[in-house]
C-alpha cells in the first residue's frame, strides 16, 4: 500500500509540473483545469505524505489567479482602469495581492509619466500637473512623481518668465548653452536589467553630473531591444532629484 502511495505521489507530481508548465505558457485556464483534477485526486487520499503536495497544488492554484488578474493589469492602460482593479485586491486573500498592488502602482507611475511627458512637451503644463496628481493619489509620496511635479512647476514658471520678457534671442543663446553644459556634464554612471518570472522588464540606472554647476530636469532617452536586436520600446524618462548638484549622482527607472 505504501509502494502505492509513493507511485501515485510520483504521477501526481509529475501532473504539478505540466501545470507548471501551462502557466508559464500563460494557460491559465487549462492550467486550472489541472489543478481541480489534481485537488480531488489528493482528496481520495488519506495519508500524511499527500500534505506537502496539497500545499505545493494550492500555491500553484494561487499563482493561476495571480497569472491571471496580472494579464488583465497589462491590458489596462488609463489610471481610472487601474485603480479600479486595485479596489479588487482588497477583496482577495493571497500574500501575492501586495505583489499585484505593487504592479498596479508601478505601471501607474509609468502611465502619469509617459502622459505627462507628452503634455509637457506640447507646453500644457496644467494638463500634466493633473495627471500626474491623478498618480498621486494613488502612489502617495513617489519619488518619482514627485520630482516630475516639480520639474513641471519649474518649467512651467520659466516659460511664463520667458514669454513675459520677451527677450526671445537672450533665451535662445541662453538655453543653447545650458543644454551643451547638460550634454558635456551629464553622463551615464550604470544601467542594469532585471527580468522578472511574469516577463517584466525592471531597468534601473544613475547618472553623475561630472560639471562645475546643478543640473536640472534631466531627461534619459532609450531604446529596449530583444535578445535578436528587434526594438521592443522607444522612450523617455525623468532622472530624479530633478536638481542634481555638481559630483552628484541621480536615478532614473523604468518597466517594459
């Protein structure tokens, strides 16, 4: 009997390991499928060493759900859609929802600051104060909204000064040469890339400002490629504190 024990054991692991498999290939639900057959296979049987296995079965039941509203997540796109899938988590009992709420705030971030950008480029400085506000409320105190605020507020004042005086050649040889200051001084210190097991991209790097005088409202452009070469995303993202003091590093972050 024991022998039989052992060998269903054997087979039903093996069974655990093809839903693995189902949920890296994100079939969930087949996956799941797998999962109720496995949960009523272990309820036939009475034995102790069933236990660790049962365990292993309900985690995996834990990732299936954490797989699937994290598909939904990358689907959303508008902070109003996150939010309300954030209001979602509170309702679930799994240690995995802080991981989705994680996820929700980050890609909230990324979404006011790509938003934001643009507004920001096209001179509606109201309109991208709002949208970053929106992100607020939601990831209250982020580092990196917070900085991109400040730089709007700041760019935003320099703009009306400039259109108030009217001095339309002395801003031009003005801002000519503090963006050939930002480019000599301004330099790339590291970048690295972490890849997590859901196929996000974490980039994280510094830059150090090597001049004599701050440095402000920092831009960092990049490309993401595969491991073929083949572009996945062009982008843009702010270096925060957004004034960085000569011999000074900064930070700059983003997610594919």
């Amino acid at each position: 009997k024991e022998q039989e024990i052992i060998n269903t054991l054997i087979d039903l692991n093996e069974d655990l390991h093809e839903v693995e498999k189902k949920m890296i290939n994100e079939d969930f639900d087949n996956a799941q499928k797998e999962i109720n057959l496995l949960k009523r296979q272990i309820d036939l049987n009475r034995s102790p060493l069933f236990v660790n296995l049962l365990n292993q079965v309900e985690q995996a039941e834990t990732s299936v759900k954490v797989g699937e509203i994290k598909g939904k997540i990358n689907q959303l796109t508008t902070i109003d859609e996150l939010a309300d899938k954030l209001s979602t988590l509170y309702s679930l009992n799994i240690q995995e929802a802080s991981e989705l709420k994680q996820q929700i705030y980050t890609k909230m971030v990324m979404i006011s600051s790509t938003e934001a950008e643009k507004s920001l480029e096209a001179k509606h400085f109201n309109q991208a104060v709002l949208v970053v506000d929106a992100a607020l409320q939601y990831v209250v105190n982020n580092e990196k909204l917070l900085s991109l605020k400040e730089r709007i507020i700041t760019e935003k004042a320099s703009f009306e000064k400039e259109e108030q005086e009217r001095i339309e050649k002395a801003m031009k040889v003005a801002k000519a040469e503090e963006e050939r200051n930002l480019t000599k001084a301004v330099q790339l210190v590291s970048i690295k890339l972490k890849v997590d097991k859901y196929g996000d991209a974490y980039i994280e790097g510094k830059v150090k400002n090597s001049g004599t005088k701050p440095a402000y409202s920092i831009i960092v452009e990049f490309t993401v490629v595969d491991k073929n070469g083949k572009k996945v995303e062009d982008g843009k993202t702010n270096v925060f504190p957004n004034k960085l003091q000569p011999g000074k590093t900064g930070d700059f972050e983003h997610v594919t």
